[in-house]
C-alpha cells in the first residue's frame, strides 16, 4: 500500500528561482530519507499531481531525477517503490557468512545439493582433474535477513575432504574446509560476466525470468593446487561490485581504503 501524499510535508514555492521539479524532487528526497523503509510504495503521479498543484509532466520530471540516482525504482504495472540499497559486493576470499555478519545482517542458507559426482569434462577441466573423478558438489540458496541474495555451487575435489560428506552440510564452507582439512584460500582468481536469470535461477532468487545478475566463477587455491571451484549468481539489483585498484609498486597512503 502507498504512502498517502497528504503526508509528504513541503510546499513549492512558485517566487523561488529554483525549477519547481526540483523543489519537489527535494522535498521527496526528504521525505523518503526520513519517513520511507527500502521497498515502500510511493504515492502516484497522480496523488502528487494533486496534492502538490502540479502538471503530471512536472512531476514525472521529479521522479525520474531520483530513479536516476537509484534512489527509487519504478515497477511495470505496480508503481514506483524506494530502493533497496545495493551491498558492495568485494571479491574476496572469506566466506559468505562473514561477509554478512559484517554488514550486520543475519546470513542463512538452503542446502539445494550435497552430494558427490563424477567429474563430467567440463569439471575436470575447470579443476584440473580427470574425467570422472570424484568431486563434492555443494549447491546451496544464500539468503541475508530472510531475503534471497544469490545461489553458489561449490566443486572440491572429494579426495582433498575425506569424510566430508559424512557430516552435516557446512553453514560456512571455507570456515570448515580451514578448520577440519587445513585448506586455507590463499589465492583465487574469478571471472565476472553479465547473465540473465534461468526459470530456475529466477525462481530460487524471486526475480523475474531474464533479470540481470552478476555470475562469478572462481577458482580458489591453496598453494599451486587448486581446491575449489564455484559458480555464484548474485542478484544485481541487490549487489553492485567494489573492485579496489592500485597501481604496482605504490604504496597504499593512510587512510585509502583498501579492503574489508
């Protein structure tokens, strides 16, 4: 349900130099900094075109300022709603868990698959195996404070976790993989693409078939040996990607960010 646009506080001021789609643009900044939780419906052109005495046309003018600062969104045939903020996503090697409880969200999972396969050719070379080799598949639906975020599917060579399948699926994969078989990531690299959502995907992340999302593959290391190898699909519209750059042989000055 929408906010009732009787509840926005502001005038336009029609002496005022500044445009008027502006003022309203400011004024709906402020009310939805101060009165608005991501994913609230925002009044209607309409319902703005009348409280505020303006033209539609001024008024889209106004919303499509703030659709362009990403601070809200419209939806085809719902209306238009605040944003929900994008979590910087920064590739590293630490575990999903970690990652959220950073941020102070409370992270969950939904185990999809846990289960070991022959490694098809595809796998084998992406983990420089053989054909056939038994590989531990972990396939799982990643959630932050009950919302679905992305889906990873993890590929370890089974003779580096014996047992493994034995246990209960892991909550965090790199935490018990550290912990029980002393594989620690040192290194990875991961290749970053554009996609669009699967029917599958799609249903798993409640987006719509053919919504953009971010795919990872990563392939993690400890020593020369490669020991994981993963395909990540995150929601874009909940992720956009922090990449820290700097130029070889300089040394970071205080204060510069530089990681998490």
């Amino acid at each position: 349900m929408s906010v009732d646009a009787s509840k926005i506080i502001g005038e336009i001021d029609r002496t005022s130099g500044v445009p008027i789609y502006v003022q309203l643009r400011e004024i709906l900044r402020t009310f939805i900094t101060d009165s608005c939780r991501p994913g609230a419906a925002l009044p209607s052109e309409r319902d703005l075109s009348e409280r505020f005495g303006l033209a539609r046309m001024t008024v889209r003018q106004a919303i499509d300022a703030l659709v362009g600062e990403e601070i809200i969104e419209r939806v085809v045939g719902l209306g238009t709603f605040v944003r929900k903020p994008k979590l910087d996503l920064q590739v590293k090697l630490t575990s999903y868990s970690e990652e959220m409880q950073r941020r102070g969200m409370v992270p969950a999972a939904k185990v999809l698959s846990f289960e070991q396969i022959a490694a098809s050719a595809f796998l084998a070379r992406e983990l420089q195996l053989d054909e056939g080799t038994p590989v531990v598949r972990f396939r799982r639906l990643l959630l932050a404070d009950n919302e679905p975020m992305s889906v990873d599917e993890n590929f370890i060579p089974a003779h580096r976790v014996p047992g493994f399948l034995d246990e209960a699926p892991p909550t965090s994969l790199y935490n018990v993989l550290s912990e029980r078989y002393g594989l620690v990531m040192e290194w990875g690299e991961d290749m970053i693409e554009a996609t669009a959502a699967s029917p599958s995907t799609a249903r798993l992340l409640n987006v719509d078939v053919g919504s953009p999302l971010l795919k990872i593959q990563r392939h993690a290391f400890v020593a020369r040996a490669m020991v994981d190898y993963s395909v990540s699909y995150y929601r874009a519209d909940r992720y956009k990607l922090w990449v820290p750059l700097q130029r070889p042989g300089v040394r970071p000055t205080r204060g510069q960010r530089t990681g998490y």
